[in-house]
C-alpha cells in the first residue's frame, strides 16, 4: 500500500501472523523503492513508499500503538521525500552518474534505517508516552517541512 495523507493505517492492514519470538506490540514493514534512469544527461526517477501488509503483524490492538506503527509509515515517507529532494538537487557527472546515485540512495536508506531505530529506542517502542508524543509532533513537523517533496509519486 503506497503511503498517503489521505489514508492512515487501520488494523486490517496488518495481516502477517506475529512473531513468536517478538516481545513487540506490532510490527510495521515499509520501503522505499527507487526505479532510476540516464538519458542525454539528465536523471529520472520514480520513488514509491510502501507499506507490507503481508510482513505487518499486530499483537496488542488499540488506537495508541497503531498511532505508533503510523509513526513507522510516515518515517518512511519523510525519507521518501528526502530521497526526491536530493535527487532533484543532484547535479550528475557524466562518469558517474550509477554509481553517485547509488550511493546516494544508499545513504539516505541508512539514515532512514537508523531513525527507524532511533523512533523505537527513544520512544521505548511507544511504552514512554511523553517521548511518543514528542515524536508524533516532530514527524508531522517534517511531512509539512518536506511538502514540497511530496508529489513524487
């Protein structure tokens, strides 16, 4: 499911089966996919943010942790929309255009794996309410900050 303002995450999304070997309340699998391509020295790019319904699983349903796992989606697009802006603002060198594209790819997926990481740890996977809350504020902060980044699609 490709991520929308419109369209917030409900339980039914989630239909993996949990993890036994999990102690967390849910679980949210999204990606960030990048289709790339060069011509007459210019770049084109086709980003999507997605959602796995099918590697998504919920073991403790209620508003407050599917308020964090949305958190998850919407880390996601902000990296979506980090990835089109520093696309955009790429100035390609003929030689090196795979292989500087790639890597810039690459880094803004490592951010993105790490502020994954750092949401959970901070907020105690959702357990410290005030930090969620902080959170939550801070990731609608930067979707409206990156707004302009957000026609990618």
């Amino acid at each position: 499911m490709d991520w929308s303002p419109d369209r917030k995450l409900v339980w039914a999304d989630f239909r993996a089966s949990p993890d036994p070997a999990s102690p967390n309340a849910a679980l949210t699998s999204t990606s960030i996919q990048a289709d790339f391509g060069f011509s007459n020295k210019s770049l084109t790019f086709h980003i999507r943010c997605q959602f796995d319904k099918n590697k998504s699983w919920v073991r403790v349903r209620n508003d407050y942790i599917l308020s964090h796992e949305q958190g998850h989606f919407d880390i996601a697009e902000i990296y979506a929309r980090l990835l089109d802006k520093t696309l955009k603002e790429y100035k390609p060198d003929q030689g090196n255009i795979g292989k500087e594209v790639n890597q810039i790819y690459e880094d803004v997926m490592h951010r993105y794996r790490e502020r994954q990481a750092q949401y959970d740890t901070e907020t105690q996977f959702s357990e410290n309410a005030p930090k969620q809350r902080e959170w939550l504020k801070k990731i609608v902060g930067e979707l409206e900050d990156l707004g302009p980044y957000s026609m990618y699609r």
